[in-house]
C-alpha cells in the first residue's frame, strides 16, 4: 500500500490520536489506503511520484521544529565538543595573561664604583689592596672622563709602588701626567714620578726618563699619549719595557683609528726586540704590515723582520725570503740597497753561494749605477770572483768595469789591482803592461801614471823581453811626465837599450 504523502500524515497525527477512525479523503486521483496502513512504519513507505501540489496541501500549518531533548547549556556543550573535534574548524586562540612590566636594576654611577674602589684602596688588607688594583683600573677604564679618574690613577700608582713594582708605578704616573696636565692631581703626578726616577731608575736612564715630564705642546690627549711611548720606545726601551708595552696596546683600543697607529706599532716592535724578544717583535712587524698597508713605515718593517731571521732567529734563508720581499714589493724603497747587500752577505758568509752572492752585488751595480754602492759592490764582486769562485779573468773583467765607471783613485786602484791578477793569476805579463799603460793613459794626471808606464816598459824589458816595445815606453815616460824623477831614468833606459841592440 503507498501512503499519499508523507508529511500530510505527520502534520495530522494529533487528530488520528483523537479519533482514529477518522480518516482524511484522498485528493481525487490519489491512490486509497486502507485503513490497516495509515500507520504503517516509516520502513514501508515509499516516495510519491512528484506531482504538482494540491491547494490545499498548500495551506496545510507547518510541522513545527522538534523540541530538544537537551537543555540550552548541554546543547551549547554539545554543538562546543563538535566543534572542537571537528578538524576542519580551527580553534580559537586562548587570551594571554597580560605581562607585568618588571622595574630595571639602577646602573649604579662613577660615584659609587670609585667610592667603593676607594675604600678598597684604602684598606689595611693587603689581599683586599690587591684586588682594588684591578678595581680601580677598571674604574679608570670605564670613566676616563670622571671628575675622579685621575685620582683613581694616583691611588692605581701608589699601589703599585707600595708593591714593589716601581717601573708600573712610573709608568701610571706619567700616564697620568699625560692625561691630565694642570691639574692638583697632575703635579703630584710630576712630583712622585721625579722622586720614584731618582730611587730606582739607573744612572743612564735618569736623564731620559726626567725629561719625560716636559709635555709636549698639543691640546689633543691622545697625541700626547702618543708621543710619549713613541719617545720612551725609541730613547729608552729597556727602561719601562713591559709597562711601555701594555700602554702601547691599551692606547690601539682607546683611540684605534689615531694617526699615530703605524708608529705606535713600530715602537712597540721595537720595544719587543731591544729586550729580546724577536718572535713578539716579529709579530709586531708584520702586523704594522697588515693593519697599515699604506703606511711609509712598512719597508723599514720589512727589512726589520728580515734583520730578525738573519741575526736574533738564525735563520739565513728566511732572512733572504723577508730581504727579497722588500725589494720585489718596494723597489723605490731606501732599505732596497740594505736589503741586497744583507742578501749577499748571507749568501757569501751563512750559505756560502757565492755566485749568489755576485748576484745580489750585480743587482745593486744595476740599481744604484755610479754610486757608493755600486763601488762597493764591484768590489765585492771582484773579490768573490777571484778567492771563492777561482775566476781571475772575471775578477780582472769587473775591476776594468769599475774603472770605467767610477774612475778617481777608485778606478786607479781597481786597474793596478787587475794588473797584479794578470801577473800572479793569470802569469799573462803582455796583460799585465797593457793594463799598466791604461793606467798612464786613462789617469795621466794622477801621481801613479808615470810609475805605471815606467812599470809597463820595465815588463817588455824584463820579462816579455820586447825591448823595441821596452824603449817606445820609455820614451813616453820621458816625454809625457818630463818634470818627474822618472823621466831621466826612463831615458837612460831607453838609451842603454838601443845601445844594445
């Protein structure tokens, strides 16, 4: 059995409870329903086709909603509970608790920290004095500026002192000194540094340390500052050496972009090497080099570590490599020639490379042609050639070369030098008296000229038995140099030759 439509029984069901033989009529065309299956379970029925509405179907009441079975709030905790297990709705972020803002700790002040270092200072403890050192070098650190700094420095000193150390003590009170000149602090400054200098300082570093308290004439105290560890370095580095020292790198982080950097470096470098200390020195150096690429100071830093490997370290070879540096990297340098003439010195004496060695001396002739140092190095060479590498012909060769060149008693000296090698080394006497006549003829003013070609015509007669060669020189003796003693001799020579032949 079909059921006409299904909510038309629904919205009736008050009325079959009232009476349940009332049954309502069928639209006409609608299938009829027994009455057995008015109430047949909702299992039974079927759908109706869809047809158009009756009217009065139309005007039929709702049904109204169905009441729930839950009260209002376990309804809310139940849609709630859904809702929060249902993936897709994210929850709702949960308030944060409001954050109480915390007062700041109070910076306590230059007042209270001095106050405090003070009384520490002052303190009958000697353990509790030691630890006010560092108390108070902090405080001077921090404060510089602080109306108290500079008698932090005075109580900094007098610790120091009062510990036996006279030469930190000294080196505080200058700083002081330099810091704060003019002022009450600053005199007694000057004052106790005097009498500390004058106890404890020796004989040879009074004088220099005394006039340290001359300041110099600038307003800008780090130039002062500069200035003198710059002259305690350079005047008396074995004075304050390790005090100086750690000056020297506080004032890099005090005033780190200061003109002064490079040659603050540079004393300090030196200050490492004159208390032995040639690795620190070393390292010095070639910081300057890195940190100040620029700075006219890095030849003379090149040359310095270069110096420091040839003589405190001993190392010959590093030596060279630092020498050869320098010249590569700062050929218009003055420390050039030194550089080379260091290099060959080391090739000859440590290494001995001795055609090294002329190398190096070939470069300085190259380098500083007409110089003293070419003259030296031609003469180095010369000799090389002839005691270390058995080379007379070479030897004679760059003795000739330096006649040329630098001519004057130096090139005289060099032609009769090259005459004797052609004698004794070379047993080539024709060599021997054409270098001799050179000397007549390239020098013919100089007091040596008449006694070389009376030399050259006593060879041809003696020993190469030339004697038409011995008279022709003679000859010449008598005619260029006629007011000397030689000149009668020569013609006497001369004539008892012709004589014989």
């Amino acid at each position: 059995m079909k059921i006409w439509i299904l909510p038309l029984l629904l919205c009736a069901a008050s009325a079959f409870a009232e009476d349940t033989d009332l049954i309502a009529e069928p639209p006409s065309g609608a299938p009829h329903l027994e009455h057995k299956d008015t109430i047949a379970p909702a299992t039974e029925v079927q759908e109706a086709p869809k047809k158009a509405e009756p009217a009065a179907a139309k005007e039929e009441p709702k049904t109204p909603p169905k009441p729930s079975l839950l009260p209002e709030e376990s309804k809310a905790g139940v849609e709630g509970a859904a809702k929060k297990e249902d993936p897709r709705v994210e929850p709702k972020p949960e308030p944060k608790a409001e954050m109480k803002a915390v007062p700041a700790a109070k910076v306590p002040g230059a007042d209270e920290e001095f106050a405090f270092a003070k009384a520490a200072a002052e303190d009958n403890d000697e353990k509790v004095q030691d630890a006010a050192m560092d108390e108070l070098a902090v405080f001077v650190r921090r404060h510089p500026s602080a109306p108290q700094a500079s008698e932090a420095m005075l109580l900094l000193a007098g610790l120091k002192q009062k510990k036996g150390d006279w030469e930190l003590a000294a080196a505080s009170l200058l700083r002081l000194l330099y810091e704060y000149p003019g002022t009450k602090i600053g005199l007694r400054a000057k004052s106790d540094f005097l009498t500390l200098v004058d106890k404890k300082a020796s004989r040879k570093h009074r004088p220099i340390l005394n006039d340290l308290v001359k300041l110099p004439e600038t307003s800008d105290k780090a130039d002062r500052l500069s200035a003198l560890w710059q002259k305690l370095a350079d005047l008396a580095p074995d004075a304050l050496y390790e005090p100086v020292a750690a000056e020297i790198r506080d004032f890099t982080v005090r005033f780190p972009d200061h003109k002064d950097g490079d040659k603050l470096q540079g004393s300090l470098a030196r200050l490492h090497a004159a208390n032995g200390k040639p690795a620190a020195a070393m390292l010095s150096w070639r910081k300057l080099i890195a940190l100040y690429p620029e700075s006219p100071a890095c030849p003379g830093a090149q040359m310095a570590i270069g110096d420091l490997y040839a003589d405190a370290l001993r190392d010959p070879k590093k030596a060279i490599d630092a020498y050869q540096e320098l010249v590569e990297k700062y050929p218009k340098a003055n420390e050039v020639q030194a550089a080379l003439e260091n290099s060959a010195r080391l090739f000859d004496d440590k290494l001995r490379q001795y055609a090294l060695a002329v190398e190096m001396h070939e470069r300085i002739v190259k380098l500083f042609p007409k110089t003293p140092a070419s003259l030296k190095a031609l003469k180095s060479i010369a000799k090389l050639q002839r005691d270390r590498l058995t080379a007379p012909e070479d030897a004679m060769k760059t003795l000739m070369r330096l006649s040329s060149m630098h001519g004057g008693q130096d090139g005289i000296d060099a032609l009769l030098q090259a005459a004797d090698y052609a004698r004794r080394d070379l047993k080539d006497n024709a060599r021997q008296a054409e270098i001799l006549r050179k000397v007549s003829d390239d020098y013919a003013g100089a007091k040596e000229a008449p006694q070389a070609l009376y030399d050259a015509a006593g060879v041809y007669e003696d020993t190469i038995k030339d004697n038409a060669k011995a008279i022709e020189l003679y000859r010449e003796v008598a005619s260029k140099f006629p007011s000397h003693k030689l000149a009668s001799r020569a013609s006497d020579r001369a004539a008892k030759l012709e004589k014989a032949n």
